[in-house]
C-alpha cells in the first residue's frame, strides 16, 4: 500500500467521478484508475461502485476516514520535515559544563537569538557524562562537556575540541602544600580531597589520574559547586583539583592558596594533567540549519587563547 493510492481513492471518494479526481491531483485517469485498483487488489475487496456516480462500498466506508487521518498525518509530517529542514525547529536543545553555561555560552545564546529568533533554546547545566548520556538519549541536541572518549566513540557522534586547561591544586593558605611552588605528587597523594560528585568530568579525570599512579584517592567529600569548594578548602585540612579556569577567584582569596601541578621521580612519564573541554552533536542534527548554525557560533566564540580565558572569571564544571 502506498501513500498515493490512499490519496487516489480520497479524490474519487470526494469527488465521485474519477476525471474530476484526476484532475484534481494532476494526473491521468487511467493512473489514479491503476492505483485503486492495486489498492482494492490487496486489500481483497472492492472500495468504489463504479456507476455513473461512482460511491463508495461497505469497505470502501469503512477505509475512508482511516484514510484520510493517515494522509492527513503524512502531510503533516511532510510540512514538520520540511520546516526543520529549513530551519523552523521550534526548539533547540543544549547541555554544558556549568564552567561553559555561566561564561562561555552567553554571548553565543545571545547571538544565535538574534538570528533565529522563531527557535526556542533550552540550556541546562549538567555534569559531564550526564550531559553525553541525555544527549545519546535525544533530549539534548548539542552538549560542551570534558572530553570523555569512552561515551563518544560511536560512529554517529561528531565531537570538536574547544580548549583545553591544566588543573591545579587549590588549598588553605596554611596548608603544607602552600610552601610549593609546583605541588608534586607524591607529595599531593597524602592528603584528604574534596571531590566532584559522579558523573562530572573533573571527578573522573582525577580518579584516573590516581588510578593510573596505583594510588588512593582520599576522598573526603564530594560537591558541585566552587563556592562549596572555596568554603570546605578553606577551613584547613582538604584540598582540591580543580581545571585552572575555576580558580581566578580563589587566587584573590587570602585565605585560599593555589598551586600548580608538578612531577616527582615516579611520575615523570605521566603528562601534565588536563582538562579538554569539547562539542558533542550527532551528524543528523548538523544537517539541520539552526543547530549546524549554533555549533559554528560556539566553536568560534570558544575557540579562543588561553590568555583570553584566563582575564576571566568562571565557575568550575
């Protein structure tokens, strides 16, 4: 069965005559003639008594309003496709890093506002690999997160880098570690740490950090905001991993010290320690305008120097 069969037999349906249904869908009337006919072929049963008025059979009764929902609902989806093709989505999607959501992102919801002003943009702030899971699961139409390899190999998934920052070491004033310059690790291990709860990137990255050293992570605690951070570090004893853009204002914190990460004998194969923050989408959402139009803004407006990133401030993931 097929879409312009049903659509046929509604013309003739309405119409009662098939010169004038033929007409009315622009062909021939042998061909609308051939297309109820295979029709009432499969089906098994006769839809139209072909009098000189021609009316409809108990079964043909029977199709007629089924019918016409179905056509009805094609041509619905024909204008939805069409008008996301185009570039009419009602609504466009986004989950980010709160670090993305409370700096980066601004400007571009801004900018991309104004050129599709029809488009409603939804913006959440989630962890990281939640971010990735919602996006696999189609809530989300684009998601900025830590790079995570492990949940963004999938063949459909389009994944651009954005920027990437060292993680430091953030600690009370006096705290022991503040007399380094470069905290190295073997000493950093020793003490207790306050963590990002599961499913944010930093907590993962830190956690493979330690596991790749064949060490314990000391997690005291687990948070999600810097300033829960900031107060918990401060009363003295814990202390924090943190991607360096997270602690512009702690450096201003008297209270607070922070302190880059260095390498000790055992650790000198380990690369510097890192956060990358990337661009998630799949390749069917870039074939819409609106959202291949977003993703262009955030990897122009994010794909900026470190020094641009450091003058300010932001709030960790």
């Amino acid at each position: 069965m097929r879409i312009e069969q049903l659509q046929a037999f509604l013309a003739v349906a309405q119409q009662g005559s098939f010169g004038q249904a033929a007409r009315l869908c622009g062909i021939t009337q042998s061909t609308i003639s051939r297309q109820i006919q295979a029709l009432e072929s499969e089906l098994g049963l006769a839809l139209l008594h072909r009098t000189s008025q021609t009316k409809l059979t108990l079964a043909g009764e029977q199709l007629f309003p089924r019918a016409k929902r179905i056509c009805q609902e094609w041509e619905n989806a024909l204008r939805d496709l069409t008008e996301l093709r185009e570039g009419k989505q009602p609504e466009l999607c986004v989950a980010a890093i709160h670090s993305v959501c409370s700096y980066h992102l601004p400007p571009v919801l801004l900018e991309f506002c104004q050129q599709y002003p029809q488009v409603q943009l939804r913006v959440t702030a989630l962890g990281s690999d939640r971010a990735i899971k919602v996006l696999r699961d189609s809530l989300v139409d684009v998601a900025i997160v830590m790079n995570n390899p492990l949940l963004t190999t999938s063949p459909e998934m389009i994944v651009d880098s954005l920027y990437e920052e060292p993680v430091e070491v953030l600690m009370a004033a006096g705290h022991p570690l503040a007399s380094y310059n470069e905290v190295p690790w073997s000493e950093l291990v020793h003490y207790p740490q306050v963590v990002f709860k599961d499913g944010y990137g930093m907590q993962r990255l830190v956690q493979e950090r330690f596991n790749k050293l064949g060490a314990t992570l000391q997690a005291a605690m687990e948070l999600n905001t810097l300033d829960a951070f900031r107060g918990v570090v401060r009363q003295g004893k814990m202390i924090a991993l943190l991607p360096q853009s997270a602690l512009l204002e702690s450096r201003k914190d008297p209270s607070l010290a922070v302190r880059s990460l260095g390498n000790s004998s055992v650790l000198v194969t380990c690369p510097p320690l890192t956060r990358q923050v990337v661009l998630v989408t799949t390749r069917d959402r870039l074939e819409i305008p609106p959202i291949q139009h977003f993703c262009h803004l955030v990897k122009q407006m994010l794909l900026i120097s470190p020094e641009s990133r450091e003058s300010v401030p932001l709030l960790a993931e």
